[in-house]
C-alpha cells in the first residue's frame, strides 16, 4: 500500500492530537506560583488530616460535580485558627470523580487555600502547587511535597524576597538560595510560609 503525501501528514496529525490528549494534565493547567506567591495569595493555610470526603453536584448549580473535604486541622498557618475546616471544591476531570480528586481519609496535607466564591466553591492556590502532601522519609522526618514535586516552588523566591526587604531564616534562605525539587522538610516549609506572611 503506498501512502501519499497528504495521507501521511494526515495520520501524523490524528496521533499528535492523540498523544496531546495522553499528557494532559489532571485538572487544569495553572501559572507557576513561587511559595511567597502562594502564601500571599492564600486566604487559609492550614496543616491537618483528611476526615471525610464526598463527592456531589453542586447545591445550587446541579451540572457541577464538587468534592466536599473535611479535615482536622493540626496547626493554621495563615488566617484564623480552628480545629475542623471544611472546603467544596470544582472537579471537571471524570478521574477526579472516580476518586474524590485524590483526597483520601487519613492523608496528611498543608494547604495554601484559596478565597471562597459566591458559590461556596474553594480550591488550593495554583491547584496542585498549593497543596503539599505530607510523608516520612527514610529518617522518619516529616516532609512536604506538592503535585508538581515542589519544582519551581522557589525560583526567584530570594530575589522577591530581597526586594521587599526580608531576612530570611537560616534554614530558609539556605532552601530559596539553591532551589531543588523533591520533598523539603515540612518544618522548614513552615518557617518559610510565616515569613512570607503567614500568622507569625
């Protein structure tokens, strides 16, 4: 079988647009957030366990799948303190429906959290780049991590910083100076958020 010119271009669009279709992101695609940037941004970042997630249409607008999330709040970080937060949150993704956009009972989580819409509806800043998970290493530490692996989470972070006339922590400055992706240890990830404007 001989192909012809136009065929063959033909077929090489139709797998372009398959293949495109393979490595979209989960979600949405978001603009890169350094961590300052997402602590300025956030309204509520808190550090806690999931209790109960639920995923449901909206309340009022029926055509939009939510996931509701639960947490126990170990420590806020920015904004008022409590013990319980509970969020809705927009899922468009068929996956995210499947399993409650990843949120599980007993996962550990740091979120910088988004204003509230006029619809209830909640989300972390940057999507997957304001919301850490929380693991051990093989040292036993804690460590955080966020759905893009941390990259980017600190570029240009010290030249922002030096701008607005900040002094970093030991331990901070020694992270922003030299960015890395990878899980960091969450207590540094901590100092870091208060510096940037966290409750102090």
């Amino acid at each position: 079988m001989r192909f012809t010119r136009t065929s063959l271009f033909t077929v090489f669009l139709l797998l372009c647009a398959l293949s495109m279709g393979s490595y979209a992101q989960r979600g949405a695609r978001t603009l890169p957030r350094g961590l300052d940037q997402l602590t300025q941004e956030a309204d509520v970042i808190l550090h806690g366990s999931v209790v109960s997630t639920k995923v449901e249409p909206h309340p009022q607008l029926k055509n939009l799948m939510t996931v509701v999330v639960s947490m126990k709040v170990s420590e806020t970080l920015k904004g008022t303190p409590r013990k319980s937060f509970v969020f809705r949150q927009y899922i468009w993704d068929l996956r995210d429906q499947a399993d409650a956009a990843q949120y599980y009972k007993g996962q550990e989580l740091l979120l910088c959290m988004g204003p509230v819409s006029d619809y209830g509806l909640s989300s972390p800043v940057g999507l997957e780049q304001g919301r850490f998970r929380i693991l051990r290493n093989a040292k036993g530490e804690l460590t955080a991590v966020n759905g893009r692996g941390n990259a980017g989470l600190f570029d240009k972070v010290a030249e922002r910083a030096q701008s607005r006339g900040m002094k970093l922590p030991a331990r901070v400055n020694a992270l922003v100076s030299k960015p890395q992706t990878g899980p960091i240890p969450l207590a540094v990830l901590k100092d870091a958020i208060r510096s940037f404007g966290g409750n102090q």
